[in-house]
C-alpha cells in the first residue's frame, strides 16, 4: 500500500464525520445535546447530491445542503427550545425523518454519477515531493474542514461570542441571570451544526462514493457523536478524532480489498467496535470537559 | 408571543388528546406532501389508513397481517418503555432484536431435525437470552464505566447486522440452499414454525407474548416497588437513591428486560413470518419501535394501541406503493413525522399556552 | 441626602399571587439601603424590576432624575446598576476572568482584564486569582468574583441580594468593611437581607416588605431589631419551647469517617467523628458547600461508608444502604426538597412511598398497597399542617413550606430513632419554620437522636444541645451550646487551622 495514496485517502475519509463532529460540538458547547446528526447528514447527503447534479456545479450541492440540513436542524431546535421536547426523543426523531426524508427525495438519483470536484493543488506547498501529494492535492471542501476546525478553535477561544455561548453551555441559569438570551445563541449553535452535518453528508455523496444510494451514511452520524466525546469538546481532539477514525476505515477497506484471511463481516463492523472501544476507553478514563448543562431544557420561569 | 407557563402538574386530558393530534397532524401534513408528490392526498390518506381493515379486495389479506407486524413492535416497545421511564436510552433494539433471532435459530438448528415439542420453547428461550446478552454489554459498560448507552447500544446495530450477514452467508447458511444465503426455512419445520394459532387471523406466539408483556408491564410499573423505582429513577434520579434504589441495578433490570423482549421478538418473526435467517429479514421493527413506544406516551396500553396503529401504517404504506405508486420511504417519512409532532404537541402536557406580550429568553 | 433611585408604585403579579402590590421608596446617593422581609415577601422580584429581569406591570423608576426602565440586565448595567445574586450567576467551568467578563458590558482584553481584577480586589481588600476556575472556589471567594464583577462596572447602585447568607462571621466583617468604603465613595447599595442585627450594623434606611407591600421605612439605627421585627412578621408565631432532661445512651456515633469528593466540585469528607445521644439533638453548622450534602449522604447510605466508621445502637452499619438503615431506625433529609427528598413530578401518595414503603409496611411481597400509601400521605398533611389539595398533588406544586413540612412529617411520622436533616427551614415562611423547628424538638423529647445541619446560626443555637461546625470536610469537636458566643462559633465555622485574614486599605 502506497502511503501517500493512504495518507490522502484518510483524509477524504474523515472529512465527513470530522464536519459533522465539528458542527455537533459546537451545538454541545452551547448545552444541547442533537442526537439527530444522522438524519441531518442524510438530508445533506441527498440534497447536495441532487442540487449538484441538477447544477452540474459541486459548489452549488455543498451549499444547498449546508442549508437543507441548517433547515431541518432547526425544526429541532423550535421542538427542544420553544416546546422544550426531550432533547434525546426529538434527535431520534431527527434522524428517522431525515432517512425517510432522504429515501423519499433521493429516489429518482439513484445511480446517477455526481459532477467531478477538481483537485485544488495549493500553490508552492502542492509540489514539494510526498508531503504534497499527501496534504495538498485535495478537494476544496477538505480545506475548508480543516479551516472550520481552526475558526470554531479560535471562536471558541477568543471571541466574546464564544465565551457566550460556552456560558450558555455551562448553566443556562446563569446565563440568563446575566441577561444572555438562552434560546437564541442555542437556536444559532444548533443551525451551525446543521449546517456543518448537511456538508459532510454532501462530502459522502459527492466525494467519498460518489453517487447516492440509501441510508448512505451508515451510522456516521451516531460516529460523529461518539468522537465529540472522544475530544472531550475540544476541536483539536475533534480533528484527532475524526483522522484516526477515518484510518480505521480506509485501513479496513483496504484489507478488505487485498483479501486479508479475516472474515469480509469483522472487517466491515470493526470501525464500529473501535467506535464503542474508544467511548470505553474514555469513559474509563472519566469524561472530562462535559458542558454543565448538555441536554438539559430550558424554560425562562419568571 | 407565546409563552409557556409550566403547569402544577401534567394534564391528563392533554396526555391522551396529544398522540391523536399528532395524528391528525400527521395526516394533514402527509396530504401536503402526498399532493407534492402528485398523488391524490385524500385517497393516499384512505389507502394507508382505511383500506387494509376494510378494502373489500385487500383487507382479507392485510387485516392477518395487522398482528403480524404490531406483535414484534408492541413486544419490543414495551421493552423499551420500561428503560425509557428510567431514563435509561436503549435505541439499539433492532441489535438485540437481530442476535435474538440469530441465537435462537442457532440453538434450534443445532437439533435439526428433531421435532421435539420442547425445541421451539428451547429457541425461544435461546432468543431472549441472545437479545439479553446483547443488551447487557452498554448496561455492563454504563455501570461498570460510565459509557454512554446510546452510542454503545446503536454501535451494536451495525455489528449485529454484520453477524447477521455473517450467518445469513456462512454458519448458519443452509446446506439444501444450493450456496444461496440464508439458512433452512423453519416454515418447512413443523416443529419450531412459528404458524399461526388462528388461521387468518395473523396471531402466533409473538403476538400472545405481546399481549402479555402489556399486561406484565402495566402490572410492574402500576403496582410493583421493582416499577415505582424505574419510574422515580427516571423522574428523580437522586431522589431515587436517597429512597435507596441502587442505580446499577435499575440499568441491568431495563436494558435485560427490553433486550429479552426485543430477542424473543427476534425469534418469533424469524421461525414465523420472516422464515428463516437472511441478510434482511429484520425490517427496522427495533427503530420502528421507538416511535411506538412514544406514541403509545410509554404506558402499556397506549403502547399496545400505537403499535396497532403504526402496523396499519406499514401495511397501508405497502397498499399504497401497490395501487398509487407511492414511494416506499414516504411511509418511513410519514412515522418520522408522526413522532415530530407527538413530541412538538407534548408541550401541552406539561404547560399553558399564554399569548402575550414578551421576549424570547 | 440626594436621590439616586426613586421607585413609584411598583406592582407586579404573578397567577395567584401579587408579588409586588404599589411600592415606593428613594435610595439616596452614597446610602446603603436595606430591603427587609421574610421569604416571599417580595424582594426577589423587587430587586429583579430594578436589574431588568422582569418588567413591572405598574409603577415606574427614576435614576438620578431620569426615567429609568430597564427591559433587559445590560440596560440597568449600562445604567450604572449592578447585582450580586443570591444564588450566584457564575460558571463553574469557566475561569475568574471569563466569569467577569461574561458580567460586563464591554469588557477590556484578556490580559487587561486580569490586571484589573488584581486591582480591584487589593483596592478593596477582596483577594482573587482571576486565572483560578470557579469550580474551585469556596462560596465566599466566589461572592468576591461577584462583587468584583460588579464593581468593574463602577456602578452608582450596588445590588446585593442576601449576601451574608454563604460567609463566615469573620467573612462579613471584611464584606462591611468594602461595603463602607464603597459607601464612603458615594456609591449607593441596596443591601437585602432578613438579619435583623447586620441591617442595624450596616444600613442608613430600611423599607420593609411584607406580603408584597411596603410596609413602613425607618432608621435602623434608630429603631430596635424587635420593632423591625414586628413589622417584617406583622403577626406573633409561636416560639419553640425550651426542654430540659436527662440525655440517654448513644444512638448514633460515627468513627474517623472520610469519604472522597463525591464529583469534580464536592467536598471530601475528612476524619469526622460524632456522636449524639438519645433525646439530644446536636446542630451542625458550616457555610455552603463545606460538606454538608456530604454528611448527609453518608449517613443516609446513599454514600456507603468505609466498614467501621458509622455506628447505630452500637452495631456498624456503615456498609448498609439506605434501606437497611431505615429499617434499623436511622432517618434522614437531605437539604434539596425537589430532586432528592420528593420526586417532583410525583404525587405525595407516590413521594410518600418514597420512603415510608418498609416502615409503614406500605409494599406488601414487592407490591404496592396503594390505599395504605394514600393514607400515610393523608396522615403527613393532616399532622404537619401541609397545604395542598390532596395527596394526589405532584410535589413540584406545593409551596416550598409546604413541601417541607412534608418531607419532614414523612420521616418523623415514621418513629425514627434517629434523624438526620439538612436545612430544614430553608426558604420556608416564619410560621413554617417554626413548627418544623417545634416538631423536630418534640421528637427528640421522645426520646430520638437528631442531627441539624443548617446554615442558620439562630436556628441552631435556638434548637441544639451541642454545637459543631463542618469546615472543608471536617467537623470541629461538638461543644454545649450553653457555652459558646459568636466569636467562638466563628472560628468553629472558618475552621481555625488556617484562618485567611484579609485587610482592607484606607
């Protein structure tokens, strides 16, 4: 196996699910806990699909379904935070609705082929020998993950809004105490991480297969869950591990194809064993960096 | 603006007009999309919601099948009512659904071919324990480690559905299938067929044990400490202990008892309507499930009704595909929805509705 | 002395109730001003008009001359009013110098921030590391970050909402020393509080609320703390009677008991030893958060305890769970009403269960006698006076009183022979109080053990025989009541090992 073909590979590999986690880490800083991801990748998955091949243009797919899925998000956050539903029902809810959804409209594309995405080699850094070919010869969108990582970093960091919404967070009462409008900055973190799951469901559509197919996403949504607990919030660990889950993957399609004497099955649900290893292995250690509030309603009494 | 003003208690009046408005809801939502699809709304609704219990040329098929399908949703939604009281979140039913039905067929043809009378009582037991063992490893990780019972149990649905494939194409393939996948066909097995008890009335024993697991549990939950204490746990958790509820033990009893219900389910669908062991006899009944178990507002009977109801869906989902050409996944859409708006109009239960004048916190 | 706040006939009402009915009073400029009351007279919401919090349905406010009607916090900050909560709006993930910033309207940079917090806090005798997480704080260095907050601002009017209730006595000394200097600066503060004798210390006006209705200003200085007792109260409630008798054997004795922090932010429990006799009731002082819940919580068998550390009639039952030890007779209740002693969606029948279900023989072969149940709940209202409509009420809608009065007839209806009970008047009304307090003595002259953890001295030096106080964990030696003043008690609370003493300059 070439390593640099293994290294570019990881890369579109964890795009995905490293969007995905990204978004719904940001949506449990603020204290919510969207269980729905899966449904929204679908509904990204789908819609970027067919606006991409309706348009011709990958750009254009990206962006209708960074909305599409924002949208649905949101008919989450009116449920949770206006009605406040059980955040751990509704997310489900999400999820269900987001398949049917996608089955639903995804129907006339099935086995259609998405419009190729060029290639941007970034000037200069593209050339030089192994590294180049490893880190810089990618699509746009794996650019503008690893640019999203280090924005919600620097957001979360520096910014006063994302000291507000770390606050929110933490204790929703005291937030509010302090005059903070709870479900606005919440309904603002759960739009973001919609957004940023519709993109990764698009990126599995339009990059890493790519064509659609049903329920396409197989469980990376419930993955990207898992690794915002694995980075105990923090966007690095994020990154971290978004790249280590998608070497898992390539690695296991690769035995897969070189025929390893191991059977085609353990192969195949191994990405998920080391998912459930590495919550334990976490859970173990103690889960640290849990915002105060995750999951919990909030409801502004008097 | 709206405002919520929380009531003293939860309405009872709101808890059982709910799920029928989010019925209606549904329905009137569904006709939008119906009509979208270019499809004839009214006639869409009648087809998925009348004409299996009443179509003179259909409903003496589709009426049986009302049983067959709410039996394994009624069965596995009970189950998971009882965790979901505590607070405890098994969404990974369809796992322990899948390794009921693979260990109870296992058990039955390692006997092949005897047709002992104890044999079917053999893999039903089997099927509980395989849909229990799979349940315990998130109640093991949660009480052991802290792990969370979400993840863990959903994980386990894509490796049950990778032993499955695994079943389905080697260990327990049948060696008469001429190397197709899928094991022996338990319909041809006198012994251990699952048929059913009344001819065509859709009743087998899933559907009888579904019938008693809704008795079993209004009777747990109504009137035994064992049901009192899931609830508080669920309502209060440090009330709970303080009452002297050991939290561990509550995880094991639910997440063991959803997963027993969810195996036998497993077992029943397999050695009856379904067969045998194939790569996709489950049909998602351990995430349909879920929504029933909502729906059903987590109370026994309501659970009992709601399955009916999302059975009629299914089947009218499938008569609709039939006579108008609907799409298949508009009826996936359509219970996804039916859970949206129970959970959107939930909010009456629990609160007054103030119009007024005010800011959004 | 000028005006700085005038406030004209505030009303505000809630659904059953009017929280504010017509309140005027002036708070001049460099005057500490105190707002007076009981529980639920209507402070709370008084204060929250003044901060933006909730909007007034009548009545109106002048600052400084100008109309003053905040609609949100950040109005009446930029208005120069700021607020130190009761229960504190701080994160405890967060660090002191994100908390404060998170308090004010356009906060300096980082680094700026931090120099700034060091300023302020040596200018006014308040020392805190603004790099330090709250989390880690005890309650009165964090009542600092608070003030801090506030004072960043340079408000022109201090809200300060029962601020005493979390602090040492030593504590409020250097709090009133940077109250006077801020005072001396012609800062205005309105000081709430339900202490009688810190307002007469303290404070230049009083106005009184009661029942949501000003109901007279004075002087305190100039008046007697009964005065302005009878008007806060307005009628006459039964004091406790006193008791006198022998003591009997030890009921309960716990032995170098230590217990790890039960999560990120709790208390160890270190070495704590006590005993209490039969007929006794021994009080337990301490400020938020220095182990109390802890306590509690080990002798409840929530927490099970290190064989060997806890004894009931002589026999170890530190490895025995909640249920063992109430059948052996050790009782309890914890300090949190909704959540840990009543399951607030729950009726009372089903909360009644809660406890009661072996005692009172309510679970007959693991299933529960449902009329049995109600009827020990009927048994709790009637004895102990609960105000509901019956016992199929869930808990979350009674009145905190109420609900008090509940979950304590729960437990004493149940014969203990010993109870354990944190706060038992928490933010219960006067009338209320006094008769937990009442029931609570007439237990132990029938001859029950009983343990008070409360962090209201008078309580405890109104109730107790022996006195000792929890300081990070650990208790001090118990000491007859009789014996103690003040001062002593104190240093029993700051737990005089390491006594931080701050100074304030000028």
């Amino acid at each position: 196996m070439d390593p640099v073909l293994l290294v570019a590979s990881i890369m579109v590999s964890a795009t995905p699910i490293l969007l995905a986690a990204l978004g719904e880490m940001v949506v449990e800083k603020a204290g919510v806990l969207n269980l729905g991801v899966e449904g929204m990748m679908i509904t990204g998955a789908v819609v970027g699909f067919a606006a991409a091949v309706s348009t011709g243009s990958p750009v254009v797919g990206f962006l209708a379904a960074a909305l599409a899925s924002a949208v649905l998000s949101l008919s989450f956050g009116f449920l949770t935070q206006v009605l406040l539903s059980n955040q751990v029902a509704t997310g489900l809810g999400l999820t269900l609705v987001g398949l049917g959804l996608s089955a639903l409209v995804g129907a006339g594309f099935e086995g259609v082929r998405a419009p190729g995405m060029g290639k941007l080699w970034i000037p200069g850094l593209a050339e030089i020998p192994v590294i180049g070919p490893m880190f810089f010869r990618h699509d746009f969108m794996v650019y503008v993950s690893l640019l999203l990582v280090a924005g919600v970093w620097a957001f979360l960091k520096y910014t006063r809004a994302g000291l507000i919404l770390r606050a929110v967070g933490e204790d929703h009462e005291s937030a509010h105490a302090l005059g903070y409008k709870v479900v606005r900055v919440r309904l603002a973190a759960i739009f973001f991480g919609g957004a940023c799951a519709g993109l990764g469901g698009a990126y599995v559509s339009l990059v890493r297969v790519p064509q659609w197919t049903e329920g396409m996403t197989a469980g990376a949504g419930w993955i990207a869950l898992a690794i915002v607990v694995f980075a105990s919030w923090r966007p690095l660990g994020v990154l971290i591990g978004a790249y280590l889950f998608g070497g898992v993957t390539v690695l296991q399609l690769n035995l897969q194809a070189a025929g390893a004497k191991v059977p085609v099955e353990l192969l195949s649900m191994s990405p998920y064993l080391i998912t459930i290893l590495v919550l334990v292995i976490i859970s173990a250690r103690g889960v640290h960096g849990a915002p105060g509030s995750l999951g919990r309603s909030f409801h502004a009494s008097a | 603006m709206i405002r919520l003003e929380k009531r003293p208690q939860p309405s009872r009046l709101w808890t059982i007009v709910t799920p029928l408005l989010a019925v209606v809801l549904t329905m009137v939502v569904g006709g939008i999309m119906f009509a979208l699809l270019g499809k004839p709304p009214l006639e869409a609704i009648r087809t998925i919601f009348w004409d299996p219990l009443f179509h003179p040329q259909f409903a003496s098929y589709s009426r049986p099948q009302l049983l067959v399908k709410a039996g394994p949703l009624i069965l596995i939604a009970i189950g998971l009512s009882i965790g979901f009281k505590a607070g405890i979140w098994n969404i990974g039913a369809e796992g322990q659904y899948i390794m009921g039905a693979v260990t109870g067929a296992a058990v039955g043809l390692a006997f092949y071919p005897s047709e002992s009378v104890l044999l079917f009582p053999l893999m039903v037991i089997a099927g509980a324990l395989g849909g229990w063992a799979w349940a315990m490893i998130p109640a093991v990780l949660k009480t052991k480690l802290g792990t969370n019972e979400i993840l863990v149990s959903l994980m386990l649905v894509y490796v049950a559905e990778n032993i499955l494939a695994s079943a389905s194409a080697s260990w327990l393939r049948s060696p008469e299938g001429m190397g197709f996948p899928g094991s022996r066909n338990f319909k041809q097995w006198p012994a251990v067929h699952n048929d059913e008890l009344i001819a065509n009335t859709g009743m087998h024993w899933g559907v009888v044990c579904a019938f008693i697991a809704v008795i079993a549990a209004y009777v747990l939950m109504a009137r035994h400490i064992q049901g009192f204490n899931i609830r508080l746990t669920g309502e209060a958790p440090r009330a709970a202990r303080f009452s002297g509820v050991t939290p561990a033990r509550i995880v094991f009893l639910c997440l063991g008892i959803s997963g027993a219900l969810a195996g036998m389910a497993g077992l029943f669908e397999v050695t009856g309507p379904a067969g045998q062991i194939t790569i996709d006899f489950n049909s998602g009944y351990g995430f349909t499930a879920i929504i029933v178990a909502f729906l059903g507002r987590l109370n026994p009977v309501g659970i009992l009704l709601a399955g009916l109801l999302m059975a009629l869906t299914y089947i009218g989902g499938e008569l609709a595909q039939l006579m108008l050409g609907l799409p298949g996944a508009s009826i996936q859409l359509f219970q996804g929805m039916l859970l949206f708006f129970l959970l959107a109009t939930d909010v009456f239960t629990n609160y007054r509705i103030r119009f007024a004048k005010g800011e959004l916190a | 002395m000028a005006t700085l706040l005038s406030i004209r006939g505030l009303t505000k009402a809630y659904p059953g109730v009017v929280a504010n009915d017509d309140v005027s009073f002036d708070i001049g400029k460099g005057e500490i001003h105190a707002l007076l009351g009981e529980n639920g007279a209507g402070k709370s919401t008084l204060v929250k008009m003044i901060f933006g919090l909730v909007k007034p349905d009548a009545g109106e406010m002048a600052l400084d001359g100008a109309a003053y009607a905040p609609a949100k916090p950040s109005d009446a900050r930029r208005s120069g009013v700021a607020m130190v909560f009761q229960h504190f709006s701080l994160f405890e993930a967060l660090d002191v110098a994100e908390n404060v910033a998170l308090g004010m309207e356009n906060p300096p940079r980082p680094r700026d921030l931090a120099r700034q917090i060091r300023e302020v806090s040596e200018t006014y005798g308040l020392p805190l590391d603004p790099t330090r997480t709250v989390g880690t704080l005890s309650a009165g260095e964090r009542q600092r970050v608070e003030i801090i907050r506030c004072l960043l601002q340079n408000p022109r009017l201090l809200i300060m909402d029962e601020p005493t209730s979390v602090l040492t006595p030593q504590e409020v000394d250097i709090l009133f020393q940077t109250l006077n200097k801020l005072r001396a600066e012609g800062t205005s503060i309105l000081y709430i509080s339900h202490k009688l004798e810190e307002i007469r210390a303290l404070c230049d006006e009083a106005t009184i609320l009661r029942l949501g209705k000003n109901v007279g200003t004075c002087t305190p200085r100039e008046v007697t703390a009964r005065q302005m007792a009878e008007l806060m109260v307005g009628s006459s409630f039964n004091a406790p009677e006193a008791r006198a008798g022998e003591k009997g054997e030890v009921l309960l004795r716990t032995d170098k008991l230590s217990l790890p922090a039960p999560g990120a932010f709790g208390t160890p429990l270190r070495e704590v030893s006590l005993e209490v006799r039969a007929g006794e009731v021994l009080g337990i002082a301490g400020v938020a958060g220095n182990g109390q819940d802890e306590l509690l919580m080990a002798l409840s068998g929530e927490r099970l305890a290190p064989a060997g550390t806890i004894f009931f009639k002589g026999q170890d039952v530190s490895r025995l769970g909640p249920i063992g030890r109430r059948d052996a007779g050790l009782l309890s209740g914890p300090e949190e009403r909704l959540g840990h002693a009543a399951a607030p969606n729950m009726s009372l029948t089903e909360n009644a269960v809660l406890t009661g279900a072996r005692r009172e023989g309510l679970v007959q072969g693991g299933f529960i006698d449902w009329g049995k149940s109600k009827a020990f709940a009927e048994k709790v209202i009637e004895r102990f006076d609960v105000r509901t409509p019956g016992p199929g009420t869930a808990a979350r809608a009674l009145s905190g009183g109420n609900l008090q009065k509940f979950v304590v007839g729960r437990e004493i209806l149940q014969s203990p022979d010993v109870f354990v009970v944190n706060q038992p008047t928490w933010g219960v009304d006067a009338a209320a109080a006094a008769a937990i307090r009442q029931a609570l003595l007439d237990l132990a002259a029938k001859g029950a053990a009983i343990i008070v953890i409360s962090q209201d001295l008078d309580e405890l030096m109104e109730i107790s025989d022996r006195f000792a106080a929890l300081n990070e964990g650990r208790l001090s030696p118990a000491r007859a009541v009789a014996e103690l003043d003040i001062e002593k008690i104190g240093l029993m609370m700051g737990g005089a090992h390491d006594m931080e003493v701050a100074h304030v300059d000028g």
